[in-house]
C-alpha cells in the first residue's frame, strides 16, 4: 500500500527540550519532501504547531482534527491546509485514523499516549495493519519500550504484539519503516 498520508500524535505542549520540536521540524520536512500529507490534532502550538508549521513552510498539505472544545485551548491551527472541527475527541481520533495510512508518534503527554495505544488496540484486534513508529527523541519512549518488555515476559502481552510498532532514534528512521 502507498503511504499518503501519516497521522503523527505529539504534545500541544513543547517540552522542555530543544530537541522536541528539532524533530517535529523535522520530520514536518520530511513529509513535505516526499510528498506525504501530515495528518495531526490541528493545533497551532508546542510540538503540533511545529510540525504543521514545517509541513507548510516546505510546502507540503496538512489536515488538523480539532474537537470543537479544544479550538480555543490549544489554539487551532487557521494557516493550515484542511482544519476539520469535530465533535468530541471520539470523533477526532476516529477521523485521524481513517484519514491516516500509517501512524508516527512524537514525544507527548497522556492525550499522545492515549491515541497511540488506541491505534495500538486497534492494530492488535485486527481493526487496521498499518505500521506505527514512535520516534525516541532524548529517549522519551525508553520507559514505555520497557514496559512492553515487561508486559510481554509476565505474559500479559503476547510478544506479536510488542512488534506492531517500531521505536526509531530519528524522524527519518520513522519515515522509512513506515514506508517499507
């Protein structure tokens, strides 16, 4: 299947290192560059605002999700290609993951964790096949790649599905494993 579009999940915040939003922008230019349209939660600040910002800036299309009550908070993203307001956040991630082909996550808060182990789920009952790929930026998801050790060896997860997402050190690396 060719790749269209990626929904990428990050933090409207945009932490507290540098090297956060170095790879949203990055990885904003690399989609653009390979013609792959940015799929996100429509905001216009911290780590979502950055990688909207460099998909634009390249030139590159992007389609913000936003639940009607999140418009004001995370200040919706007007300069974007499609800005879809929705009704609640059921709507949105089940609209971000129709739109999507493949998924990357960026380093994030609960909502980022949240929408990917739904995509996560999903992947596991059989709802989608697409191929996920957390970027570790400063080894943000070195905690969470534990975990899932852990929850594999108590048996508690099968280990089949420990491999339906791939961690990644660079937005590149992201881009290639979701393109194989």
């Amino acid at each position: 299947m060719k790749i269209k579009r990626i929904c990428v999940y990050c933090g409207a915040n945009p932490g507290n290192k540098p090297e956060y939003a170095q790879a949203a922008r990055e990885l904003g230019h690399l989609l653009a560059k390979n013609k792959i349209e940015l799929v996100y939660g429509g905001g216009k600040v911290g780590l979502m605002g950055a990688i909207a910002d460099a998909v634009m800036e390249k030139g590159g299309q992007v389609i913000g999700i936003i639940p009607q009550k999140l418009v004001a908070m995370e200040q919706a993203h007007e300069g974007i290609t499609d800005l879809r307001v929705v009704n609640d956040m059921h709507e949105r991630k089940a609209t971000m993951a129709t739109l999507a082909d493949a998924f990357i996550a960026l380093p994030g808060g609960f909502g980022t964790l949240e929408e990917l182990f739904e995509v996560l789920t999903w992947s596991q009952i059989g709802y989608h096949q697409k191929p996920i790929a957390l970027v570790n930026v400063m080894d943000f998801y070195g905690h969470l790649d534990t975990f899932v050790k852990h929850a594999t060896t108590t048996g508690l997860l099968r280990s089949e599905y420990a491999r339906y997402f791939q961690l990644t050190s660079t937005p590149q690396e992201a881009i290639d494993i979701v393109l194989r």
